[in-house]
C-alpha cells in the first residue's frame, strides 16, 4: 500500500482515482455476443456457454431435481446462516414499504402517489472464484417484498454443469422463480431481449465483471433498466488515534480480496496508527488463502495522513466511497457530516463484512463516486411510483385560470382548450 502524508487539496483528485473499466475496448465484442443472443436466442446462450464457461449444456433451467441436489450438498450450519442473513435482509428491507398519502394542494385538487413493483426482474449472481449467494439474498428479498410477479436468476455453471450449490439454496430461500445456467454477455443478453427459456425483464440487477458491466451498459441504452452503474468494489476507513491497527486492517483486507481492481483506502489523522496498520496489515495478509489476489489490489490502494478531522471528512466526502467505516472516538458526531457514501459502518465492532451479508442492509451499492449521485439497492429500486390526480368542479374553478394563463404563454392553444371546454361546462 503507499503512503501519503498531508496531501494538498489539489492532490486529492489524483489520490482518489480509481481504477476505471475500459468498456470501449470491448464494446464491439459485447455487441456482437447481445446481437447473437437476441437474434438466435436459446440455440445462441447454449453455444456461447460452451465458448466461454466451457460447458455443454443440453438446457437453460435448472431443474426441481438440481434444486434437491443443491439443497443436500449445503451444509446445515451454511443453511442456518443463509437464513438467519435472509430474515434480516428481509426485516431492514420489508421497512422500507411505501406508505403514499393524498394531498389536497389547492381546494378541490387533490394529488397522490401509489407505489407499483416492476412486474418482470432479472439477477446477475456471479459465480467462479467467489460465488455470490449473499447477493441472491439482497436482490431477490427487497424484489419478493416490493411485489415484483416475476423474479429471474442467472449465474454461470461450472464444468458440470452445475450452479453452486449454495446460490440455488438461496435462490429457494429469498423465492426467485426460476434459475438459469447463463453466465457473462449472454445472460445478460438473454434476461434484456427474452429466449425459448429465458423470460424478458424489465429491470437487470446484480454485479459482474468487465464484460457484465459492459453489457449492462449497452442494453440499457434502448431495451431495458439497470440498476446503477458499477465498477470494482472499494471502501475507506475513517480512523483516529482510538482506532484498533488489527481492526483496521482486517477491514482493508476484506475489501482487498475481492479482486485485483479493487481498492482500500485510510484516512487517518494518526501518524501511529498508519504506521501500525501498515505493519498489521502484511502480517494479516501472510494468513489469507487469497493472498495473491489481495497483494495485487493493494497495489492500489493507500494509506493517506492528514492535519485533522474535518480534512479527513472532506476528503472522504470527495472520495464518495461505495463502503465508508468509521473508527473514531466520536463516531456518530462524524456521521452526521458523511454526505457522499453507499453504506456507513460505525465504530470498532461494525465491520464491512456485517453489512456484505447479515446484518440486513443491501450490500449493491454505487461505486466510483457514483454515491455522490446514486444510492444503493433498496426496496424503492423495485418499484416505480405512479402520481394520481382528482380535480372537482371546484378544482377546476379554482386553478383553471392559473393552468390557461400558463399554457398561454407556452403558445400551447390546445393545452389551454382543455381548461376552457371544462369551465365553458360549467
């Protein structure tokens, strides 16, 4: 990790930069993959899964049989855990519920939202190194929650042919409708434009690599929504002198094994504790199973002093990390000032990896600065909100005036018609 002492305000752009996707160097082979998948369909995901996941596979969907077979492999102690997960995912998400209001805004005008789920929705659940079935949880629960009527999963099968065991157990648990073996641009492809097997959604959710992103991106464009954009997942660590070195560490790794793009950052105000963290951490790191992976994404990542703490939280503010942690004395009092985050975690003992899988909030959230503008996955992203309105003879009496002088002067003749037809009624 390096280390960067008091930077100046005008470094910082450069201290925070991400790694960042190329998605136009793969544009035209993305594009090519979805044009295959939406004019062959089925016949196009089969052929493409032997391409790329090298494996030959008679069917899309996984069958009631595979489903009992997955069930059996999860050992009872990961079944426990994956539910308990599920019933606070289910809790913090099932609060969210929209509770919509009329609202009189003039006599006789009476104004109202109604809340309505996506009927259609898709999951992208990763699979390989790190297979993903914590984000079956947090995309599946809020959808089954906000109503949606049909809720579909993709994820790439192994040699085998098979999904890991663990996603289907969970895929049953939060109640997806159907799985499919697809993995990459063409389940990405399958779930926008619709096959034999593969029914079209409306909206895709979920995280992927490269060319996951990129597909997402390029069907979002005309055939369907996504959830927001994503890059390499990432967190930063606000920490003072009351901070535990091993703690901050662990949480620094936690993120760092997520793949070689990822990135970890401290913002501390202690010169001890950077020094103390950096020694901690490669003694950590000697333990990890995933060592390697970890060793590369730390070459992006950065241990950053600073004079005080309104400089750190300014920082952090322009950093706008997906996962902020705060470890200092006053914990809350700085919480009240992050304006800029996907998820806080707050004090010594709420690490990042509570938030990940089961402490209850969603762990899809936005990356690369988009938290300046983006939040994360949540029972709204499941819904669309419907406005209502309800003009009385009264009503109409009362702001039709308003509404004609308005589109008079809009030079919209017929806008106005429509008022004056109603009041020449009455």
């Amino acid at each position: 990790m390096k280390t960067i002492c008091y930077p100046e305000p005008e470094e910082w752009g450069r201290l925070i930069q991400r790694n960042t996707l190329d998605t136009e160097a793969l544009r035209e082979t993305v594009r090519t993959v979805l044009e295959q998948v939406r004019k062959e369909g089925d016949k196009a995901v089969l052929e493409l899964e032997e391409k790329f996941d090298k494996v030959r596979l008679t069917s899309l969907k996984v069958t009631e049989e595979e489903f009992e077979e997955a069930e059996r492999q999860v050992s009872p102690a990961l079944k426990e855990a994956i539910q308990a997960a599920y019933r606070n995912i289910r809790t913090f998400h099932a609060a969210q519920r929209f509770e919509g209001k009329k609202v009189v805004t003039t006599p006789g005008v009476c104004c109202w939202q109604k809340a309505v789920a996506i009927q259609k929705v898709g999951l992208y659940i990763p699979g390989g190194t790190a297979p993903l079935f914590s984000t079956v949880l947090m995309l599946a629960t809020p959808a089954r929650i906000a109503g949606c009527k049909e809720v579909v999963l993709c994820s790439p099968p192994n040699r085998e042919g098979k999904i890991h065991p663990a996603i289907l157990f969970a895929a049953r648990t939060a109640g997806v409708d159907a799985v499919f073996k697809a993995g990459g641009v063409q389940a990405i492809g399958a779930m926008a434009y619709g096959t034999e097997s593969v029914p079209k959604v409306y909206k895709i959710f979920g995280p992927g690599n490269q060319y996951v992103t990129a597909a997402k991106q390029q069907v979002s464009l005309r055939d369907v929504a996504i959830d927001m954009p994503a890059g390499p997942s990432e967190v930063c660590v606000l920490a003072d002198d009351t901070a535990r070195p091993a703690f901050v560490a662990a949480d620094l790794l936690s993120q760092a094994e997520h793949g070689v793009d990822s990135q970890a950052i401290l913002i501390t105000t202690s010169a001890t504790l950077l020094e103390q963290t950096a020694e901690e951490v490669q003694r950590q790191l000697e333990r990890l199973p995933r060592r390697e992976l970890a060793e590369r994404s730390l070459e992006n990542s950065k241990l950053i002093l600073v004079k005080d703490m309104n400089t750190a939280l300014e920082m952090t503010n322009e950093y706008a990390p997906e996962h902020l942690i705060i470890e200092t004395a006053d914990y809350l009092d700085i919480a009240g000032r992050v304006v800029n985050a996907g998820s806080v975690f707050l004090g010594p003992y709420s690490p990042e990896s509570a938030g990940d899988y089961a402490s209850g909030t969603n762990h899809t959230l936005p990356t690369n600065g988009y938290a300046k503008a983006y939040s994360g996955v949540s029972l709204d992203s499941f819904i669309r909100k419907i406005t209502f309105q309800e003009i009385t003879r009264e009503g109409i009496r009362s702001l039709g005036p308003t509404i004609q002088e308005m589109a008079a002067n809009e030079c919209l003749e017929a806008h106005k018609n429509a008022v004056t037809v109603r009041l020449s009624d009455l």
